[in-house]
C-alpha cells in the first residue's frame, strides 16, 4: 500500500514543472534540452517551482543523489 501512496502524493508533480519528468519509485528527475540561455532559466524556474512544491507537500529532496 505504501507505494501507491506514494505515487497518489507525488502525481502533481507533473504540473509543477514545464520540462518533462522521470519517475521510478521515490526517485524523480527533469530534463530538457538546453541550448539558450532562455533554456538555462527554464530550467532553473522548474527547480525553483519543484522547491515550492517540496515545501508545500513536506517533501524534501536530497540534493546530494
């Protein structure tokens, strides 16, 4: 049960970011392409919009992975 749980908490995430997501159990990762520096800052904003949402949802992620 703690699986889907899990995956039922994190669906939203999707939603946050405009990059495209990478999910496998408790691991989640963005990518994009990036060849501008409008890129550079797309990516950045996602990871300040994923902040947001760890706060929001007390959900932290491990910067060290």
């Amino acid at each position: 049960m703690g699986p889907i749980l899990l995956v039922l908490y994190i669906n939203d995430i999707d939603d946050t970011v405009n990059s495209e997501t990478l999910k496998f159990a408790d691991d989640t990762k963005i990518y994009n392409r990036v060849d501008s520096v409008e890129g550079i800052e797309r990516i950045r904003a996602d990871l300040r919009n994923l902040v947001v949402w760890s706060i929001e949802w007390h959900m932290l992620f491990n910067a060290e992975k």
